[in-house]
C-alpha cells in the first residue's frame, strides 16, 4: 500500500490513455510552449540542468518541479529559482534534513533523532536514544548521507488519508508524528516517498536527492551540525561561528522545554486538552517573572558600577512590555532608572539625504549614522557624571529637533536606552564597557512540530508581528508580510552582529502564545488569497497554526504579560 501515486498522476495517465489530454501553452525561458496537461514542471528543463535545480515559480506561486500543469496553469509564465531565493533555501534545507534522518533510518532503525534551530544559521540532529554515542556515528551518517545523494533518488510526494500515514509513520519508527496526526483537521496527508523511505518536513522538497550538492556535517557536542547554502549569503554556506552567549540561551531553552514538557506541539496540546490552560499560562509567566528577577539580582548587585541599561532586539520581540517591567522589577528595589529615547536624536531628514547622498524616498532610516551620535554621547557623558542636561524631543510631525525636559541623575540611577542600536559600541563609544550593561532580548523557543521539523523562531516573530499591525496599526496581514524581508535585513545588519557582547539574553518566548495568537492570525492570514504575491508566506503560517489548539479564555492571560502587547489589553496602555 505503500507505493501509491499521487491521484492527479493516476487520472493525468488515464486521461493520456484514453486520448483524452488537453494542450496547454506556459511560458518558460522566455519563449512559449505547448505542454499536455499532467506535464511535471522539471521536464521542461534538460536533463543536465536539472541536479542544480530546487523549486520554481508558476505565475504568482512557488511550486516543487515536480508540479503539475493543469488547466488552472493555462498561460501562465514558468520560472526556475535557485538558491538565491529565501523559497528556494528553505526547501533545500528541508530536503537535506529528510536525507539525513533516512540515513540514519538506514543505519541506525532504532533511534530517534531530533532537529532543532542552532547557533551560526546551522541545524542541530541531536539522538533521542540514551547513551547513544552520536560522535561515533558521524562518519557512518555522513557516508550514507553520499550514498543517497550520489544515487539520486526520485523524492515523490503522494497523498494518503490519516489512517494510511499513521500505518506508515509506526513502520518508520516516527510515533511523534503519529499523534500530532490527530490535531490535522484534514483527513488526508501529504507525505514524501524516496526509494522505500518516508517522512514528511512540513516544506517544498527537490525532486531528486541529487539535487543536493552543498552541505557541510560536523560533530558538535552532544550531536551534529548541518550546514547549508544560505540564499541570503549568495548561496553560500557562512562560516561557523562559535556564538556562546547565544548557544547557551538556546539549551536553557532546550532544557526547561524537557522539564516543563513543552517540545512539540502535541505536548502544548495535550496540556490544554487536560484541562490545564491556567496553570500552563501561569507556568509561562512565572519564567518570564523569574527572568526578571534574576536581571534585578545582576544589575542590583553591580549598581554602583552600572550606568547604562541598553536593551536590543529583533522586530516583534516585546521589547516595549519588557522594558515596562523590567523598570518595575528595579523600582522594587529602590532602583528608579531614567530612560532615553533614540528617536529623540534622530537627524533631520535633509541631513540624512545630504548623509546618503539619496533623495528622501531612498534613505536607509535604519542607518546608525541617521543618529547624532555626537551629541547622544555627549548627553550621556554629562548624566552619568551628574551634570544637568536637557535632552533633546524629536517632532516627527515638522521634521526637526526641539528642546525637552532637562534632568539629572541621582546617585546609583541608571540610563535604559531601548532600539535597533542599543548594543553597538558605536552608539555609546563614550560609557566605559564596564559601565555598561547590556540586554538581548528575542523568543528563543525550541519547540518543534515534531522530531524532524523545528518552527522557527522567525514564523513565531512574524505571526507575532501580523497580529500586533492589524490590531494598532490598521495594517493587513498582507502588509507586513510585505515589509518583513526588509524588517530582516536591517536585523541581521544591525542587531545580530552585536548580540554576543549582551550580558544578559531574555527569552521573551511564552509556550501557550500560539495557542492565543492563532484566531486572529488565522483570520488574518485567510484573506490573502492564492493569486496574492503574499500567499506562500501566509499559506506557510496557516500550515503550522492549524495544528495548535486555541486558547480562547483571554480573561486568564495577566494584564502585564508580554503576549498583551500584541493581542491587546495591556496594562501598559491604560
């Protein structure tokens, strides 16, 4: 039973048969041709062409290679996309990590392995098995892992009904994604066959492992870390980087998801369908409370020393809440800070355009230089030295500085600076680092689909962000989907780079937000319809999103919680 085609294979060959097949014409390298109906789109490209090839463009949607054309499809423009394309990436990392784990189904049956977001942009494969000793392995793995590829193998997607998949799953030893099964409101399932092997990752997949070419496997304590192309990075895989601050808030992550027993989402489920919502929240809550409390302890303990707070974090990372609340945990200490806004020494617009050399619909407005660096500095330094200063106020609305309040500090009171520079030496060049002490903050979750398929920490961020626009700032989803790469690219310009020199890194992740966040995403998400640019990504979030169940008492989240700055209700805001 395991051998069955997809159904438009099956009725494209009886259609042949019967000399039934209709022509349809696409464009496809710049000239038009005539293709039957039921042609796959990867026969369009010579077979010497085809090793370098992941995913592909049909009008306005991203489709596998081996799609294929109906009528729907009739005059439309066919074109290939390689690994410069963020569609394209995602599927060959996808593709990789399924021949991996068949490697390791291969040679080792018995053990459960366990993808998962990890430091330098890579994958982590960590073994589920105890004792199992993954370093031993590697070179056994990566041989298999070559084998495959070498004999490029057909990767074929097939359809089958729930009951088939859970038949399937039990035979390859994949009991995680037999219980998640149940959470799909589907009654079939997408799965994908190569040679006799199946799994499915939640993503496009090449058609052949063939068309994987680029990685790189390396022992890693206590598993292995994948490389691949980054579509970001020209294609290229970047250098591994040790990241320890980073590597280390993403196994406190990992940690406390084995101790609360939130790694997948059916354990997040389960927790709801027990009846346990309330504590769960709570449970929540109480790490981002403790958090606090344990930055209260660092920065209470060195306030004679300590003179700047900056905080720094990617969009969407509740930054406003926790900025809120971390004041509140230093004031219950007798530790009332000051804070600064960035906006306020922004320059004017005309400097800006004479900075850049650009016209005013052209400027970098992320740019660190649109800053008055000087003078922030200069403001700082006579703070913390005890003179009085009168800060300067943005008016956005006439484009131009003016005067603001005039202050100074008290003894032992600290400046909070809060933006996309917050932690960049160059914004503070004048506060000795041991002044200083400093903030990342981002959801580090390690939650996965199941063992295979980790969601990204990014998806988590950007439902955060559709549901937050929509709700404050009359914005569609659509829109912010629009504007996110753009989001992405000063966030890898302006925040990552620094985020190692933090002293602190703060989870802002909270394991039943999904749950609460999915009703108005879903409703948002739904109105991007197939023919819209913005589908795929939209698409994409309403596959992970359908598998949580809602929390739909919104009486039970505190009034203070980070999840408030997006769903509304926020203490903050009264």
């Amino acid at each position: 039973m395991y051998n069955k085609k997809p159904n438009g294979s099956r009725i494209t060959k009886n259609r042949i048969r019967k000399g039934e097949t209709n022509m349809l014409k696409v464009k496809f390298s710049g000239k038009e041709h005539a293709v039957e109906e039921g042609t796959r789109v990867v026969e369009l490209v010579e077979k010497k062409d085809r090793k370098n090839l992941v995913v592909c463009r049909v009008g306005a949607q991203v489709k596998e290679l081996n799609y294929r054309l109906s009528a729907k499809n009739d005059g439309m423009e066919i074109s290939l996309l390689n690994l410069n394309n963020a569609e394209a990436g995602r599927a060959y990392r996808a593709s990789l990590s399924y021949i991996v784990a068949m490697a390791f189904y291969r040679i080792y049956p018995e053990v459960p392995i366990r993808f998962s977001y990890n430091i330098s942009r890579s994958i982590a494969c960590q073994a589920l098995t105890k004792n199992f000793n993954m370093s031993r392995a590697v070179e056994a793995i990566t041989a298999e892992v070559g084998r495959i590829i070498a004999a490029d193998l057909p990767i074929e997607r097939v359809t089958v009904t729930i009951e088939e998949a859970a038949e399937i799953y039990k035979k390859f030893h994949l009991d995680d994604k037999i219980e998640i099964l149940k959470y799909r409101p589907e009654n079939t399932v997408h799965l994908y066959k190569c040679g006799e092997y199946y799994n499915y990752l939640y993503s496009y997949m090449v058609p052949s492992t063939g068309c994987i070419h680029n990685y790189t496997i390396t022992p890693y304590s206590p598993g292995i870390i994948i490389q691949y192309p980054r579509h970001d990075l020209d294609a290229n895989i970047p250098e591994f980087e040790e990241e320890a601050t980073y590597c280390k808030a993403l196994q406190r992550a990992y940690d406390r998801a084995i101790k609360t027993k939130t790694q997948t989402v059916c354990d997040i489920n389960r927790k709801i369908d027990d009846g346990k919502t309330l504590e769960f929240v709570q449970m929540c809550e109480a790490r981002h409370s403790r958090q606090l409390a344990e930055l209260g302890d660092m920065i209470e303990k060195h306030i004679e020393e300590v003179r700047l707070i900056a905080i720094a974090g990617p969009s969407s990372s509740g930054k406003t809440t926790f900025c809120n609340r971390l004041r509140i945990e230093l004031l219950s200490r007798g530790i009332d800070p000051v804070t600064i806004s960035l906006d306020d020494y922004y320059f004017e617009k005309e400097r800006i355009c004479a900075l850049q050399g650009k016209p005013r619909d052209q400027l970098d407005l992320e740019h660190i230089d649109c800053l008055d660096i000087e003078l922030f500095n200069k403001d700082l330094f006579d703070l913390i030295n005890g003179e009085e200063v009168t800060l300067p106020r943005f008016n956005f609305k006439l484009d131009r500085r003016e005067a603001g309040k005039t202050i100074r500090l008290g003894q032992n009171v600290p400046v909070i600076i809060e933006g996309i520079h917050a932690l960049n030496e160059k914004l503070t060049h004048s506060i000795p680092k041991h002044q200083k002490f400093k903030i990342y903050i981002a959801p580090h979750t390690q939650l996965n689909m199941d063992n295979h398929t980790p969601l990204s920490i990014t998806n988590t961020r950007l439902v955060r962000r559709i549901v937050r626009d929509m709700n404050f700032r009359n914005c569609p989803a659509a829109a912010t989907i629009d504007m996110w790469q753009s989001v992405r690219n000063g966030e890898f310009r302006w925040i990552y780079p620094h985020q190692e020199t933090a002293d602190y890194v703060f989870d802002s992740s909270l394991g039943y937000e999904l749950c609460v966040l999915k009703k108005q995403a879903m409703a948002a998400l739904m109105k991007i319809e197939a023919a819209d640019p913005q589908y795929l990504v939209a698409n994409r979030l309403i596959k992970i999103l359908k598998y949580f169940r809602e929390i739909e008492n919104e009486a039970i989240i505190p009034c203070n919680s980070l999840v408030r700055e997006f769903i509304g209700g926020s203490c903050f805001n009264v």
